[in-house]
C-alpha cells in the first residue's frame, strides 16, 4: 500500500520536495522564535497584560521554549511509534492551536498556556525534520542539506522581526495579534506538503516494512530494485540494524546504557551539542537584541527595532557558508573556530558598554557603546556559520539507527531547555548587569572549544551506518588517560579522513601491529589501483581499493594481532564503497584461518580474521 501521493514525481523532484518541506517547517520555526522579539515593546501589547515586569516577561516569552522540550519528550516517548511524517503532522496541529490562542488572548494566564502549546508543536517538529532529511539523502549531500534548515530559521527570524517592525506603524491590537497567528500560514503549508512525500526508508526497515522502504529508495534516487546504489544502500541499512539489534530491541529506559554500538555516550554528545548551540548566548541576541540596544547602548525604540533586524540578516548570510561548504569543512573545525570567534565578539561587547560609566566622558560613553553595535553584527555573522548549522546536522548522524528518534528528542530537548533558561533570565541580567551580562557568555563559548576538540569525533561524508563503526573499539581506560588526548571516537574518525587522500599506487594490504605485518598480497585485475591510507598510532591499516583484487596469503596471520583494527578495517571499506562509487567494493567475506587458498579472487575484499565474524554483521 503507498504511504504518500505522488505530487512530486521520483529522482530530484522528489528529493527537492523532501528539502523544501524541511526548510518551510524552519521557517516556521524561525518565525516563531523572532515574532515576539518586536512585540514585547509594543504599547497596547503591554498594556492588554498589565504592563509586566522583566522578570515576568521573560516568563511570558521562555514558556514557550519549556513547551519545546515537553513536545520533545513527546517525541522521545510516542515518535519512534508514530513515524516522521505523521509527527510533522502532529506538530502542525499544535502549532495552529497554540497560535489559535496567542493571537486571541486577552489575559497572563491564558498567553502562557498558549505559547505553552505552541511550544510542544515547535518541539515535535525540531526534533524530527532534521532526522527525516538526513535520512533521505545521500552521505555526500547530507551536511548541506541539513544545515540549509537552520538557514532558513534566520529567514523565518528577519521575516517575524520586519513584519513587526512594519505593524509597529500601525498601531492596535492589529499590531501584535496579525504577526501572531500569521505563523497558521506555514503550518497549513507544511501539512499540505507531508501529503506527498515518502517516510523514511531506515524507518521503514526498522519496522519490518521493507518491500515500502525499497520503493521509498526506488522513488528517491529514482532508480530500479536491483541498481547497485540501492541494494548497497539497502544492505548497509541492514547490516547496520543487524548490528545494533544484537541484544535485542532497544526501549526508552536502555537509551543510556552502555552497549557495543556506545549508544549511551553517543546520546550525551547529541545533548551536549544542542547545549552549545544556547549557552553561548545566541537567544539573548534572537530575542532580546531591541531591548539590549535599548538599554544598554540607549538607542531609541525605532532605531532598535531597526537595527535589530539589521543584525538578524547577518544570521542568514553567515548560514550560507555552511549550507555551501560543510561537507568540504567538516564538523569540528568550524564548531572550534565558530565558539572562538562568538566569545571574542561578546568580549568585545563587554568591553565596548564597560564605559557605560560616570566617570567617563558622554562623548567616549557614546562613541564606545556605538561601537559595540559592531559586535553585535559580527556575532550573529558568525554563529550563522557555525553553531547556527552544526548542531542540527551533528545530531542525527551522530546516533545509532534504533535510538535515532528517541535520541535526537532527548538531544533536541537540550536546546529548548536551555533555551528556556538563558530566555527566562536574559531580561533580569542585561538590566541587572549590564555589560557584565556579555562576559558570561564570553566564557561559555570560549568553554566549547576544548569539549569539542576532545571528544566530538567528525561525522562529515560518512553515511549514517559508518557513523556506528567509530563507536565499536574500546577506548581508553581510566579518567586520567581519557583527559590525555582526544577519545577513541574521535582518533578513529580523524584517522578515516585523513584516509580520503587518495594517492595512485598498488601493493599489498596489510595490516600492522607495531613492527609485525599480517595480510595478503592484493594485485589489480584489470583496474586502476589506489591505495587509501589510515591508521593513527602504532595501529594502522592500508587498504587497497581495486576494481577487483587478487588476495594472496603472505603468512598465516596472528588473529589477536588482528583483533585491534577490526572496527577501522570496516569503516574504511564503507566509507570507500561511498567515496569511490563507480568501483567494486562489497562488504568483507570470511575466511577462517584453516582455509587458506593459494589464491582467492574476489570483487569482494576477503578479510581473514575469526574475530570478525562475531563483530560485525556480514
């Protein structure tokens, strides 16, 4: 039975259809978030819920952000169940009633309750869209297309920030409530869309649905059952369920244990991740920037609304940047130098409104806090190319297939949560605090740089399944070794691409173990040979990538020896299958190691090891 109408036909219109519907869902997301920055100055909006203080309007404007993570606990909960289309569906719905309520209220009681509701929508829709597009692209597209909706976040951001600032000229309730339900425009747009494209293939498998998920793959990469790229994509979604099933079913409760895949850790790193992306102070910017230039640099209302929006542009052009080129830039660097560059900038800030003081002289107090509008821009410019883009993309893939939507709720509530309290106390702390407020966050970022470089590994090109063999060797053991340098993850992933500089040769595949080779000699059939290095350390293996190899035992192989390069050996030959389509490179067959041919010739990499036949799934 279809699961979808065919609106949009096969191949890239479909694929097109799948990336614009994610990126309206952001937009809405965007919108959303921004609306309220330009309404909460406005005077009848102040008058009609009794002129609130700061601390309870950052209740009134983060309530909606604590309706967010409830809706990702929803999704932690019932979202493996439901699947990804119909979740977007749900979402919707609460988004158009919680917008219902907003645009209509009269009262304190009754504007919480609904920007609680719309929240819990935001939060359904947040933790499953970026899920759904990584799951229905190819490992090369993966990061640009992922990362293209939180651009569109920033185009949903500048839309909400001019139509307020366009409705503040007319005054009314017209002025605050039009802006509001404006948001059930998106909403409808998004369901209408869900209508015609496809769930997820890797869902689908993962329920046992797997003659509907081979004609999803059909239909999007608009090729037939039996093409190599589908039954390779086919195989490698098995093998990769196989290998995450091996103890069996996986339930809420055993998310965070310790398993042979690391699902646990690889949760907490999705959590961490999303942290980054609010506690470098981004909200303080989204939500609040008017009220900053306001009462800090002491700009008049219009020109803060004015320049606000301003700064909220430089969001989308420093999301270009990924969208374009994170694929080619990976995940680490940019995350590193981003969190650099966003402590730097609020530094500055800090130090620019410092002369905020009697002591100083108007002129310098005005020039310096001028100044600091600067900082503002390049902050935004920046978080657009790097924490704007990254998070949403690293969690996903980060997660193993059975935890994928259970996981990337719990990583996606991370966001909201925090966005929740950096919401809730920015207004007491930039009136409080004053410059002082910048300097938190000043360290927070600068915080991130460490945390990233030792423990987040880079998942950039990698298909989703790849991902899973990063996590299989064991790491080091003890708190003191694991603060000596970057994790196991993290070594293994570096390793593996630095193994994509492909240099012209032929010899042999070895694999090594201090001074001590063990392999086969492997010759080319007929084919280009090239050699793919990779290794880290004293444990390293080269493999050469062949359109077919003939494999010769050297030497009976020591198989402990072995044992130690297993989880590489298999994630080089996927990633080749992926980075080197156009040749023949399959899964790896057994051999035992009382079977020892004078010659095997195989299209097949044969790897010899008993070792491997309990590890992986072949």
């Amino acid at each position: 039975m279809r699961s979808h109408y065919s609106f949009f036909g096969r191949g890239w219109k479909l694929q097109a259809a799948i990336t614009i519907v994610c990126q309206l869902a952001f937009v809405l997301f965007g919108y959303d978030q921004g609306v309220f920055s330009g309404i909460v100055g406005n005077t009848n909006w102040l008058k009609t819920f009794g002129n609130p203080g700061s601390g309870l309007e950052g209740i009134i404007v983060s309530i909606y952000n604590l309706g967010a993570f409830s809706g990702c606990i929803l999704n932690f909960i019932f979202g493996e169940k439901a699947g990804r289309r119909l979740c977007m569906w749900i979402a919707m719905g609460w988004i158009i009633v919680g917008a219902t309520l907003q645009a209509s209220s009269y009262s304190v009681p009754q504007i919480l309750v609904a920007r609680y509701i719309t929240g819990i929508g935001t939060g359904i829709e947040t933790s499953t869209v970026p899920m759904y597009q990584s799951e229905l692209c190819e490992a090369h597209k993966r990061g640009r297309l992922v990362s293209s909706e939180p651009l569109f976040v920033g185009v949903g951001i500048v839309i909400s920030y001019y139509f307020d600032y366009g409705m503040s000229f007319v005054g009314g309730p017209i002025a605050w409530r039009l802006p509001i339900a404006c948001q059930i425009v998106f909403a409808f747009i998004v369901i209408a869309m869900v209508f015609g494209v496809p769930e997820s293939p890797r869902y689908l498998y993962k329920e046992n649905k797997n003659d509907e998920a081979l004609r999803v793959l059909c239909e999007v990469y608009d090729r037939p059952p039996d093409d190599e790229k589908i039954v390779r994509e086919q195989k490698d979604i098995l093998d990769a369920l196989a290998l995450e099933r091996a103890h069996g079913e996986y339930r809420w409760s055993q998310l965070f244990k310790r398993d042979d895949v690391q699902t646990g850790r690889r949760v907490l790193l999705a959590y961490g991740m999303q942290f980054m992306n609010q506690v470098g102070g981004i909200n303080l910017v989204v939500y609040f920037v008017p009220s900053a230039l306001e009462q800090n640099v002491h700009l008049s209302h219009n020109l803060s609304l004015l320049i606000g929006g301003a700064v909220q542009c430089m969001f989308v052009i420093g999301s270009l940047v990924p969208t374009f080129f994170l694929d080619q830039l990976g995940r680490r660097r940019p995350m590193m130098w981003g969190s650099f560059g966003l402590g730097i900038s609020m530094m500055l800030i800090a130090v620019l409104l410092s002369f905020q003081n009697p002591k100083y002289s108007d002129s310098l107090s005005q020039s310096t806090s001028s100044a600091s509008i600067a900082f503002f821009f390049t902050y935004m410019l920046i978080f657009g190319a790097s924490a704007n883009c990254i998070p949403w993309v690293y969690v996903p893939e980060i997660l193993p297939l059975h935890a994928r939507a259970k996981g990337t709720a719990v990583g996606i509530s991370s966001n909201w949560l925090w966005n929740f309290v950096i919401v809730m106390i920015t207004p007491t702390i930039i009136s409080r605090l004053q410059w002082r407020a910048y300097l938190i966050f000043m360290c927070t970022n600068l915080a991130f740089i460490p945390l990233v470089y030792f423990c987040y590994p880079e998942t950039a090109n990698l298909t989703l399944e790849a991902v899973d063999y990063l996590f299989i060797k064991e790491g080091k053991k003890g708190v003191v070794n694991q603060l000596a340098g970057p994790s196991e993850p993290v070594r293994a992933s570096l390793s593996l691409h630095r193994g994509q500089d492909v240099e012209k040769g032929s010899g042999a595949v070895h694999l090594e173990q201090g001074d001590e080779k063990v392999g086969f000699e492997a010759f080319g059939n007929g084919g280009e040979n090239r050699r793919v290095r990779g290794g880290q350390g004293r444990t390293r293996s080269d493999l050469l990538v062949s359109d077919s190899v003939v494999l010769q035992p050297i030497s009976t192989p020591p198989w402990p020896q072995i044992a130690g390069v297993e989880s590489r050996i298999k994630a080089r030959l996927i990633h080749a299958q992926h980075t080197h389509p156009h040749r023949d490179i399959r899964t790896p067959r057994i051999l035992s190691p009382h079977t020892q041919p004078d010659s095997v010739i195989a299209t097949t990499p044969t790897l010899a090891s008993p070792h491997l036949q309990s590890a992986l799934p072949l």
